[in-house]
C-alpha cells in the first residue's frame, strides 16, 4: 500500500514584514514500491490559487511522480498559495466607479449576492446600457489571500519549500543526489529562486513560462495601474465579453518611502532572477521551456536569464515560437545529445501540454542522466550565502541539522 504523510512544521520568520505566521504545511507522498537507496526527492510547486492538497496533487500527479521518478513527491502550501479566496467591494471602489461612471452604485446594490459571479454581474449590469463592456482600470475590487496571509511575491515561498526539503532530508534516508523541482507560472519562477538560494541542492529544475522578477502588479496593484487578475465573461444575447480587472490586497507600497512595507529596490533585486553578480556556480541542471507569445511573461525577459544563467550552470532552453508552430531549439552543450541539437520536449503547443506530458518528458531524458550519484547539498556542506541587494543583505545559513536561517540586515551607510 502506497504510503503518504501529512507534515506540519513551525515556518520560518517573515523577516521582511514581520507578520505573524501560521504552521506550515507539507504533503509527500511515497513510491508504491517503497523507497531504496536510489529514491530522491521531488518538489511539485503549484502555482498561485493551487492547493498542494487537492485531489489532483493527492490522487494523481504525486504518486504518478513518485512512481515514474522513483522520488518522494513533495507539495507544500507555501505562504501566499491561497490567492484570490475573497474578493470584497471597498468604498474605494464605489468612490472610483461612481465618480468615473457618474452612478450610485453602494453597498446595498450588492447585498443579495451569493458569489463572486454575482459581484461581477452586479457590476457589470450598471455600465452595460450605456455599451461598456471593460470597466476601467482604476476600478478595481479587492481579492485578498487566504489565511490571513499575502503575496510575498516568491521569497517566503522559496524559504518555505528549502525548509520542508530539509525536514524531508532529515527524516529519511534519501538520495541527495537526486532532488527535482518543478513548476509552471508562478510555481515555476519559486523552482528558479530555490537554484539561487541553493544552488548546491537541486539536480535538476524545470520550469514551464515562470515569471523572471518582482511584478508590481501583483504586490502593490493599488497603487499600479495595471490589472492584477482579469475577470471575463459572455454578456447574454451578445457575442461580446465583459471584463473587469480586480487586485490583490498587500501590505507593500512603492509609494510611501517612509512605511515599513515600503517594497523597495533590495525587495526587487532578492527576487529578482536576472540581477547579475548574485550567483555561484552550480551543478543543477535546468530545464526551461517558454512560450514565444508568451502574453504574461515577455519571452526575452526569459532569453535574458537563460544567457545570464549559463555563466552559473547547464542549461536547456526550448522555445515555442507560438501555438501549434514549429520550435526553436537554444541549447547548451551540456545537456544536448552529441549528435546536434534535439528536441527534448516535443510539444506543438506549450500552453496546452498537461504536467503528466511534460513530466513523462523530463523522466525520458533524465533516464540517460547519471542520477544516481551520491552528492551533498547546501545543508550538508554547511554553506552560507550573502545576497548584497544594495541597502539591505539577505543571508542564508544552511546547517547540516537541515535547517535553514534567513536573515536580513540594513546595510550602514556612508
């Protein structure tokens, strides 16, 4: 019978914005044949509104990983995963709409609603006769996070699944030669910040379109005229579609210099995948996979750390020229067959391919790996990296305990 553990660890501080935080909460699940000396770790990263306890990670991905991998399969509901679980309408809301619309739209207009759908259609119905169909961006409802938690935009969701790892590391005996990451989206860009946190840990991480940098948008989208989440639907009778954006609610501001929640350059460039001269070189192999009419993340925000990130490691970069067209292959020597380059994805359409495919794919490639090497990582080589981000240092101390201490200091000035 396939073994499957539920974990529930003290987090680590939030050091930025000292908020308090709640147990941390970790799902793995084993191989059903058990583990041997071979079995290695494999980290599922969801992306923002994923659970790592759904029916799908529980049921389906994990022990399929697990099983294909011959990996324990780890998810973990990292700090900020419950993304847009409430949305509210604020008076600034009603004060922006009205005044822009010239309605009178309050709170009372909302108070038969059962769902979200119908706080879009409420909105919706009062511009509709006038032919609006896209409410300005200025007006914008509030989603907020679940838990009492918000969107630390990667950095305690790095730290959190780093901590898991160590706990999983401590608590079996596993092969530290064999530790993979994986994520799309947002999950994948938490993947790409674990290699610069720990570039002496992972074998191997892959990634789907992950973002490369602090997106305002998503941090202090009050205070940025862009939309954080667009919410769409069909007008009935029409072939025309209303859509309305709503933002996340945050403690950060990029605004008031003088806040404790000022998000800062130092808060940009720790999160940041493309700042050079905050690497050490590493042995992980990366496999990076972005769709050319990539929509969210510019394509050559990825072409940009892709050639920063060959100075550090080897890497494999496909890129999907746009649906259902051909593939351009930008490889490294490292991890490309001998006979030239070689389609290891072999995928007509990257934003429609399943986890299981491009899964299946990676498990076919890492076959001709030599993954069975016994290696240490980050926390048994006791290693310490200091991350200069201009006014403030970040440092991360492993210990061959399997913990990790994240600290941030200012730096003095002149």
């Amino acid at each position: 019978m396939r073994e499957t553990v539920n974990l529930t660890l003290q987090a680590h501080p939030d050091i930025e914005l000292g908020r308090e935080r709640r147990p941390l909460e970790a799902f793995l699940t084993f191989p059903e044949a058990g583990i041997n000396e071979d079995t290695g770790i494999f980290l599922l990263i969801d992306g923002l509104g994923g659970r790592a306890n759904s029916q799908y990670q529980s049921d389906e991905l994990r022990p399929y990983v697990a099983d294909t991998f011959n990996c324990v399969a780890v998810g973990v509901n990292y700090f900020g995963i419950a993304r847009n679980e409430v949305l509210n309408i604020t008076p600034e809301f009603l004060y922006n709409f009205n005044r822009i619309y010239g309605l009178n739209l309050s709170l009372e207009s909302f108070k038969l609603v059962q769902s979200e759908d119908d706080i879009y259609r409420v909105i919706a119905e009062a511009v509709i006769g006038r032919g609006i169909t896209s409410v300005d961006v200025r007006c914008q409802p509030t989603l907020e996070t679940g838990r009492g938690e918000y969107q630390s935009w990667g950095f305690l969701p790095a730290i959190d699944c780093l901590q898991v790892l160590g706990e999983v590391l401590k608590s079996y005996p596993l092969n530290p030669g064999r530790i993979i990451a994986y994520g799309s989206g947002y999950g994948g860009y938490v993947a790409l910040l674990l290699g610069k946190f720990a570039p002496h840990t992972f074998s191997v991480i892959m990634e789907r379109g992950a973002y490369c940098r602090s997106e305002l948008k998503h941090i202090a989208c009050g205070e940025v005229m862009e939309a954080d989440y667009i919410y769409s639907f069909a007008i009935r009778f029409s072939d025309l579609r209303f859509t309305i954006a709503a933002g996340s609610k945050n403690p950060w501001t990029i605004e008031d210099e003088l806040s404790p929640a000022y998000f800062s350059d130092s808060h940009r460039r720790i999160r940041s995948l493309l700042a050079e001269g905050s690497r050490v070189a590493s042995p992980t192999r990366y496999y990076i996979l972005h769709a050319e009419d990539d929509d969210i993340v510019p394509v050559a925000d990825k072409d940009l750390l892709v050639e920063r990130l060959r100075d550090y490691a080897p890497v494999y970069y496909q890129r999907v020229l746009g649906s259902g067209r051909e593939l351009e292959i930008l490889d490294d020597s490292a991890v490309k067959e001998e006979n030239g380059e070689k389609e290891l994805f072999p995928l007509p359409d990257l934003n429609k391919a399943s986890d299981w495919e491009l899964l299946q794919c990676l498990s076919q490639v890492e076959q001709k790996e030599n993954t069975t090497e016994k290696r240490d990582t980050d926390f048994s080589l006791n290693n310490y990296y200091v991350f200069d981000c201009g006014e403030k240092v970040y440092e991360f101390s492993f210990a061959d305990s399997y913990e990790l201490q994240v600290t941030l200091r200012d730096k003095p000035k002149r």
